[in-house]
C-alpha cells in the first residue's frame, strides 16, 4: 500500500437487473451456504426497467465496513453480508495504480474497509427480487474493484450465498441454477441456457400490487415449508427435475405454449407448498387472484396460451407475452380491469417500455375510460373495473446481465469524501 498518503479512495459501480423464476426455487438443504433443493430457472428483465446500481470504496482512512441501501445506512454485521464479503476478500487480486501511487497487495485487502451504497429503481422487499438484484451487484462491483479473476460462475456461488437468487443475476437472458451436490456448494451455480438475443420478441408486464414490504420474508417462509409442507418434498423430487427439462426445450425451440403452461402451473405449485405450510403463507391477494382469473379466461377463450404468469414471494404479477401485439392487447385488459385511481397520472401508472401503451392506442386517461371489455368477458353480466388496485405497471422485456458504469456520474458514492452522494 502506498506510504505517501492514507487519504485515497478507490471505487467501482456497476449495475445488475433482477430476474424473476419461471421455474421457482423454494426451500434450502443448507441454510448458511444457501443451497436449495431443486434445480430453478429465470429471464433476466431489462436493467433499464429493473435493477440495483451499487458503488463500492475502499481506503485506509474507513474504520469499518458501512453500507447504505436507497440512502438508509443499514448494518453489515449479518451473515450474509460477511459471507460474500469473506469469498471476495479471500480472491482479491493485487492491484496497483501507478499514476496515483496506490499498490494493494493481495493479502493487504484483508486490512482494508469499504463503503457500500446501493439503490433499487424498484420495490425493495416487495416480492421483486430486489435482493436478487442487489447480492448479485454487490459481488460484481467487488469482484472489479479487488480485481477478483474468477469466472461468472464461480462469482455466482459467491452472490448465491447473499440471496439465492442472485446467483442467476450474474447473467443475462434465459438462466439455470444448479442446485448441485457437493456439500461445500462448489458445484451450486448459475449457468446461462441462452443469451438476452435469443428470445426477443417476448415482453414482460409487471404489475406492481404492493410495494410494502412482504409479511413473511422468503427465508423464513422456505424454512417453514421445508419444515412443515408435505407437498414441498414430492415437488423438488419428482415434479421440477421433469419440469427443468421440459422448460430447458421449451426455451430453445421458442415454444410459447409450453413455456406459458409450464410457468403458470409452477406458480401456482410453488403457491400451493406455501398454503400447504404451516402456518399456511399468504404472498398473494385478491388482486393477485383477480390477475390469474383474466389470463386463464382469456387463455380457455382463444384455446392456446395467449399469456403466461408468474409470481414469487409476494402479491406482484410477472405477466409474459410472446410478442407486442399480444403484449397491447394484455396492457389493454389490464388497464381496463385495473384503471388508474384518481390521484395517479398515465405517465406514472404505466412505466418502462411506454412504446406498448402507444401501440395499445392509449394515450389518455380518457383512452382508458373508454375501453370495452374484452370478447372473453361474460356476456350479460357488467364487468367490474378495480380502480386503484394495482399501484402501477412496468414494461419490458429480457435482458443483459451485470456491467461496470465507467462514467463518474453513476457513482452513488462521493470520491472526496467516501460518503453518499
């Protein structure tokens, strides 16, 4: 380490998208190295919509590890915190900047601290993956300022060990977590099936329904499942190893029918384990129910999987469309089931890709007062509008995995003083 000065600070940011399982992961073999019992896959959604972006720094002069999460300092004395951290420091590379007379030997990084600020574009705890998003950007961004050489892989057992699920942040489009053998947890990493080009017609509505903070935490809720659900252990035994195969085909061949039908019957299996718990787990609501009844009715009405749906850990619907047009026509249902209430505008209830609303011919408020039901409504019976029930709607699509922003812009952290900007 360089003599001459104890007042340098070197950062990294970098961004990470969160990613939403069309085959669920539910339930742990190791709760401290987060090893699951089956196998889950996952579409990486576009960063530009859904994602954490995290600056990391390191100096001589921070006297302990801190962390800020959207601006609230949070503690990092956690476990799993620790853990990544622990994994990092013990790949740390030697690094060395000439021009600014910094040398940090491998073993040195071991003495040194850092300051963490990271922020989510979207709902934290909310059912969105969002610690998905923010594991896997917390391990990237290290892994670049510590010049840690491993491979995506191997740094995806890392982010794993932060939250399950960030395993499958590390890359983008179509990804496999391998749930493994090993009891150290080596071979438990995500692999890519295929890239964010391969499938790129389809689009992603999400529907916000709450963004409060779940009332049962997935960790706590997986670990009452594997406990007490009896329907738990005959789903990761018998029915996902059939289910992985399928969906992996599925995937390659671009066959909506059997990507919708497999996504939508294991969501609504992994709800199932949750109420075959005990005490049984609620992640869904009415509105949540209302959302599956309006796919399925529209699903039976055409005879083939016009959408498919999914929902982790919580009230929120993933909706999948095979292209644009179905995806306006999905938006329109919609926003005519679930109008904006009277305190929001157009351009705050629907977000993301807003070329679909365009293409949906809604560029009003007024434009979705005026929307018919759909043919598959029932006949003679008035259709029942929900104004207000969903909080909002994000657009968009499969995407990359995890980049380094060079631009200083982007950092969250001030290069002055180690502080959040």
């Amino acid at each position: 380490m360089a003599a001459d000065s104890q007042k340098w600070i070197l950062m990294a940011t970098a961004r990470a998208p969160t990613n939403i399982a069309v085959i669920k992961y539910w339930g742990k073999r190791d709760e401290n190295l987060i090893l699951p019992i089956n196998d889950s896959i996952s579409i990486t959604l576009d960063p530009d919509h859904l994602s954490a972006t995290t600056t990391v720094a390191v100096s001589p002069s921070f006297e302990k590890d801190r962390m800020w999460l959207n601006g609230k300092e949070i503690p990092l004395s956690g476990g799993r915190y620790q853990n990544c951290l622990r994994e990092l420091r013990s790949r740390a590379g030697d690094f060395e900047d000439e021009r600014r007379g910094i040398q940090i030997k491998k073993e040195g990084w071991n003495k040194l601290h850092f300051h963490i600020a990271s922020y989510n574009n979207f709902p934290t705890a909310a059912g969105l993956a969002s610690s998905a998003a923010g594991f896997a950007c917390l391990v990237f961004s290290l892994a670049k300022l510590m010049n840690v050489k491993e491979e995506l892989g191997q740094l995806s057992a890392i982010a794993r060990q932060g939250s399950g699920s960030a395993c499958r942040s590390l890359y983008g489009g179509f990804v496999k977590w391998t749930m493994g053998n090993e009891m150290s947890g080596r071979d438990s990493i995500a692999v890519q099936l295929a890239n964010e080009t391969h499938w790129e017609d389809l689009i992603i509505i999400v529907a916000v329904v709450s963004s409060r903070q779940k009332e049962t935490s997935s960790t706590s809720g997986m670990r009452e499942s594997v406990e007490t659900s009896s329907l738990i252990q005959h789903r990761a035994k018998v029915v996902v190893p059939s289910r992985i195969l399928q969906m992996e085909e599925a995937i390659r061949n671009q066959n909506f029918s059997s990507f919708a039908r497999l996504t939508c019957a294991d969501s609504n299996q992994f709800h199932a384990v949750c109420l075959d718990t005990s005490p049984p787990i609620f992640y869904m609501n009415d509105t949540s129910h209302r959302i599956i009844n309006l796919v399925e009715r529209w699903n039976r009405h055409e005879e083939t999987p016009q959408v498919a749906y999914t929902f982790d850990a919580g009230p929120n619907a993933v909706l999948i469309a095979p292209n644009r047009k179905v995806a306006s026509s999905l938006l329109q249902r919609l926003l005519f089931y679930f109008p904006p209430g009277p305190d929001n505008e157009l351009h705050s209830y629907v977000l993301g890709d807003k070329t679909i609303l365009q293409e949906a011919g809604i560029e009003s408020l007024n434009h979705i007062e005026a929307l018919k039901p759909p043919p598959e409504a029932k006949d003679k019976v008035p259709a029942q509008r929900f104004a207000g029930d969903v909080s909002y709607f994000i657009c968009t699509r499969s995407g990359k995995g995890p980049e380094v922003l060079m631009e200083e812009e982007h950092a969250l952290i001030s290069s002055q003083t180690g502080l959040p900007n």
